[in-house]
C-alpha cells in the first residue's frame, strides 16, 4: 500500500539523492537502484524506461500462456539495451517465472520524457494517484538530463542515504501510538486515502468503524491511569491478532480506535452484511474479560460504521472525501452514545439531517439571549404532605424558525459548543431576581439549578456564581447546585475541590440522575455531597416493577449510611407516590404534584 503523500515525499528523496550526486559511469546501477527502491516503496510492479523514440509497444511475438508481454525490438542504442534488459530484470523479479502482466494492466500509465518513457504498471488493482504521476514526470526529465553529465559523489551519496533511511524511519514512528504499537490517527488517515483512491477505481466497497470504549474513564479514574494504560495495551494486542492482512487498525484518541477494512465486495448489501459482523465481531473482543491485576473488566464499546466510497461527493478533493467518511462514521458512533446504549450504527442520510438541525440549534442559540428566546419553568419540589420546599429551575426556549425546542435536545448542544457558559449565567441571573422578588416567603427553601459539566469544571464557576447571589442579595442557602454523576467521574479530584469549596461557601450541591449514569458507588464516600436526586426512571412503576423498587430502596439505604438527604423525581401518578411515602425521602418533584410552571404561576403558588 502506498499513500499519495508518503509517495510524493519518496520520490522527492530520490530526487533530492540524484540531483545532489549528479550521473557518473554508475548510471545503470543508479539508475537501476532507484528505479528498484521506488517501485519497492510504491509498490508499483515495473518500471520500463525506454527510447520512446525508437520503439514500438507491440504484442508477445512469443505468445506466452499467462497473457501478453511487451517487446522493443527497434531499440539497439547501448543504454537503450540497458533499459530493456533492467526492465526485464524487474519484471522477472517481481512476476517470477511467469509472464503475467497481461492481467495487471488494470492501471498502467505512460509517462513520455525527452529520451525516456515510462511504463507504470501496478500490483494489484491499486490505481496510482494523479499526484505521483505528476511528481514523477520531473524527475525522468531531470534524469535524463543528467545522463550527460558524470561526476563522482560516491561519498555524499551515502551520507545523503543515510541520513534520508534515518528521516524515513522517523517518519515511520511517527505514524505509530506509542503506547499500544497500534498505527495512530496519522498513519490511519493516510490509509483512508490510499484505500479510497483504490476503491474508487475499483469499485471495492470498503468500511471504517470508529469505536469508543463506554465510560473508560470509570477505570482510569477509581483505579488510575496504569491500570487503563494497561487495558488499552491488552485489547489493542487481542484486536490487532484478530486482523486479516490489508486491515488498519489504529488508536486515534485516548479511548476511540478506528478500524480501516478494504475490499469487501462489489455489492452494498453484501459489504454492508459482511461490515455488520466485523461489527458483532469487534463487540465481542472488546467484552471478553481482560483481565489487569486483581481486576477482571468487560467494557463495552459504541462503534460508528461507514461504507466507501458510497454517497461520496466526488467534487470533492480525495482527502476532502476522506475527512467526510470519518466524520459520518463519527457521527454515527455519536448516535450509539446518544442512545446510551452499546452496540453499532452504520452512517445514514437521517443521521445527516440530525447533523444539519443541530448546526441550526447552534446557530440559534448564539444569538437566544439577545433576542429574548429563554424562559425558567420552575417545577416545584414538595414535602410528603405536599407543602412546597423548593424548586428546579428548568430553561424554555422557543425560537422564530425553530419553534419550542427541549432541554433535553439543545441543552447539550450548547454545551458542546461552550455556548452553556452564558446561558448557565443567564438562568443564574433570572433564578436569583425571583428569590430575591419572593424574599419573604418563608416555605420556600431553595431553587435548585442544572449546571452541566462544562459549567461546572469551569475555573471561575464557584466564585461567579457566589458573586451573582452576593449582587442580587441572595443567601447561598437558597440557591443549590445540581450535577450530574458525568461530572464527577470525569473530574474527581476537581469536583471534590469545588464542591468543598461551594459547601464552605453555604452552597449545597447535589448529585442528579443518580444511578442512571456510572452507578459506581466508590467515589461515593470521597465526595462532600449533601442531596442526591434518584433518576426519574426508577421511579416509573416503582410499586410495580421490582427491579426498580429493589433499586431505590438501596439508594436510599446508601443515602441513610451516608447521612445524605434523598430526594425523588418523576413522580407521575398516586400509586408510584404511595410506594414512597412511606420512605426516607426529604422531597418529591414530578407531574403528579407540578408541572414546570412559567415564573408568575409559580410566584401565584407559593402565594396561595
Ligand atoms: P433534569 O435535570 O433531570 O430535569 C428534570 C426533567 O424531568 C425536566 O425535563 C422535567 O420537566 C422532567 N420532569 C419533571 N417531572 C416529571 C415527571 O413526573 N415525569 C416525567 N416524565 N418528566 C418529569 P426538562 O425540563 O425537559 O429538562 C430536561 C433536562 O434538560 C434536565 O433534566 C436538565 O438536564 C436539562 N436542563 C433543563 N434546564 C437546564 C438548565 O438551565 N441548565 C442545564 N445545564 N440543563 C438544563
Ligand atoms: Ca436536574
Ligand atoms: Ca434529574
């Protein structure tokens, strides 16, 4: 396999190597040599230089079995001869004993230089790239011209070898992860783009799969980077023995790995059944049991998958085609994760629908603020006799063209384009000039505020935050903080630092969507935590379903152990309420008490 750049960047050694040592008596060695490298490195199958100008390209007069070779029979200049018998060397070299180019000539490119022409032909059906033609065709000029000129730089010729095979080398490990031995991300594009090229002309489906190890971080935070070093180590090893020759597997991110596959077949339906095993097939590597230390691990993995060259824009460059079908395999690795679930999605035309909306959420969403678009709802979170203690503020926006769009659909959005930053704010402002409006009422404890990660983790957050309470009058009692366990798994050491900080500072913070997340309880008792918020769906059923009650019943034995105060979301109907009323709950938030409410309904609640 070569790749138009690394080709390119050969040839110019090569050139480099003979424009310095200049052509002496050596010039068939050289020439011979450079001719042998080239083709090495390109793995291209022959080169034939010939006096285009004394010879005719005619059939095998011979007619051998294995197909039709080529003959020169005017050429009878002294290098001329050279050419023929160098180029037969080649030949047999690299076809052995058999004549077997008739069937190679899939790609073959003449190149016609004062003196020289040039018989590209390639193994296998790889075509060669546009690029290496034109990089190429200088050289034979500037060779050629050489051929008159002899000088002796036997010594420079060395020097100037060695030092390009140590440049080669470091490229060579440029291109390789360190860690895992694995290619890397360079190395991988560069595939792409050769298998690309390839599969264009030859009209050999290939596949990429992007995959991303689920919630690795959980290992490298509770047991430390060593330990996950060394499951990245141990599954690289078992995916890489499980290659068929011609595949690419590379690391290209701390826990994301791409997998390049070629010529899987002429037919989609065939190529994308065959994609959906290797899928299947990578799943179940990844879930085998590793096994580091003491401690035996499954993780699962959410895999992008994109056939190629399908629905490719061919008005594209070759590497803007490429970076497209790496995108959209990401996108699809990025709808298995948003789907929280382990598995595989192929990239789909739907997929690219929900691409464009969410660059037209985000590019409402700069200009929201400005133009008025936000609203805080204010759900109302209520005590076991339903008198209300507190609330959630929870962000409306409607937008001219987009009309009303969910929390849940732009919320992450905005935190994936930094945008979250002066909304939080936003909500900060608004939440603080309606405690500071009903500052008399006495039930109301506190308004809770969603603050997502990338909030959270800011430096400044703590000390804003405790700026706009002090600006608007606020008791920091009376606002909360809520996260969720994304948060702290990606954060611990920061999390524990600011929540510290927060608490010293009479900000309470507490932990959302328990247990639909990590549920990983360790870092539980590190954390100074005051409130943790059982996820919504636990609650659903929950006198019915066993599983979701044998859940929560746990939590809240936790949050008892912890001396943590436990409040419940969701609550849809009498029957799930029931269940928990008779529980250790401090607060109850769902439709069977209150819906989210405009601000003036809520401040017309608590006045009742
Ligand atoms: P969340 O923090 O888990 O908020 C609770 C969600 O549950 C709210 O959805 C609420 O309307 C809904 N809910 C409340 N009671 C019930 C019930 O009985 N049944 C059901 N099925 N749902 C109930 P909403 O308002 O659509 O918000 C969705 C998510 O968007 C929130 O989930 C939160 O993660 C995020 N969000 C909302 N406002 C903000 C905000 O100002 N900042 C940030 N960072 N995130 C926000
Ligand atoms: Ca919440
Ligand atoms: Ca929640």
């Amino acid at each position: 396999m070569y790749s138009a750049d690394r080709a390119l960047q050969i040839i110019s050694i090569q050139y480099e190597l003979v424009m310095n040592i200049g052509l002496d008596q050596r010039l068939e060695n050289m020439l011979s040599s450079f001719m042998q490298r080239t083709l090495q490195r390109l793995s291209l199958s022959m080169v034939m230089l010939v006096d285009f100008n004394q010879c005719e390209l005619t059939d095998d007069p011979q007619g051998h079995t294995e197909g039709t070779s080529y003959c020169f029979p005017q050429v009878d200049a002294a290098h001329g001869k050279w050419l023929i018998s160098e180029a037969k060397l080649f030949y047999y070299r690299l076809a052995g004993d058999h004549y077997y180019i008739g069937k190679q000539l899939r790609h073959s490119y003449f190149l016609n230089v004062p003196q020289f022409g040039v018989l590209i032909l390639e193994r296998e059906s790889t075509p060669l790239d546009e690029m290496i033609l034109a990089a190429l065709k200088p050289l034979l000029v500037k060779l050629s011209a050489s051929c008159q000129a002899c000088q002796e730089h036997q010594n420079l010729i060395k020097e100037v070898e060695a030092r390009k095979l140590a440049e080669t080398q470091l490229i060579e490990q440029s291109m390789i992860d360190p860690q895992s031995g694995l290619a890397n991300r360079k190395k991988f594009n560069l595939s792409l783009l050769s298998a690309l090229s390839s599969s264009i002309n030859s009209k050999e489906i290939g596949a990429i799969f992007i995959f991303d190890l689920d919630r690795f971080k959980v290992i490298n935070n509770t047991l430390g980077h060593e330990v996950g070093d060394e499951v990245i180590n141990i599954l690289g090893q078992r995916l890489q023995e499980c290659m068929r020759p011609g595949d690419t597997l590379a690391r290209i991110g701390g826990d994301e790995f791409a997998l390049l596959v070629v010529d899987l077949s002429l037919d989609e339906s065939i190529a994308f059944e065959k994609s959906q095993k290797i899928a299947k097939k990578l799943g179940k590597l990844i879930s085998a049991p590793i096994k580091v230390g003491d401690n035996v691990f499954s993780i699962s993995n959410s895999t992008g998958v994109n056939l190629f060259p399908l629905d490719v824009d061919s008005s594209l460059s070759m590497r803007q085609q490429a970076d497209v079908i790496v995108k959209n395999a990401d996108l699809a690795m990025n709808s298995v994760k948003q789907a929280n679930r382990n598995g595989y999605n192929f990239y789909n035309k739907e997929l690219q629908s929900y691409s464009q909306r969410k660059a037209q959420i985000e590019n409402c969403l700069q200009t929201a603020i400005f133009n008025n678009e936000f609203e805080v709802y204010y759900q109302p979170l209520v005590a076991v006799d339903g008198k209300v203690l507190g609330a959630e503020a929870l962000l409306r926006w409607s937008n001219q063209s987009l009309g009303r769009v969910g929390p849940d659909e732009f919320i992450p959005i905005a935190e994936e384009s930094g945008l979250i930053l002066d909304i939080g704010a936003w909500v900060l402002e608004q939440v603080c000039q309606i405690l500071s409006s009903i500052a008399s009422n006495e039930a109301l404890k506190y308004i809770s505020v969603n603050v997502s990660p990338r909030q959270f983790i800011h430096h400044n957050f703590a000390n804003d935050l405790l700026g706009t309470l002090n600006k608007y009058g606020i008791n920091s009692r009376q606002i909360r903080v809520e996260v969720t366990e994304g948060v702290v798994i990606d954060n611990i050491d920061l999390t524990i630092q600011k929540m510290r900080y927060l608490k010293d500072n009479g900000v309470v913070t507490m932990l959302d969507d328990f247990g639909s997340g990590y549920s990983s309880l360790s870092y539980l008792h590190q954390l100074p935590l005051q409130t943790i918020k059982i996820d919504k769906s636990f609650i659903t059923d929950i006198e019915k379903t066993n599983r979701n009650h044998v859940i929560v019943d746990s939590i809240i034995d936790i949050c008892e152990h912890f001396s943590l105060e436990c409040i419940v979301e969701g609550v849809e109907n009498c029957n799930e309420f029931e269940y928990l009323a008779t529980k250790n709950i401090t607060a109850y938030q769902g439709y069977y008490f209150h819906r989210p409410m405009p601000k003036y309904d809520f401040i017309a609640l608590l006045e009742q």
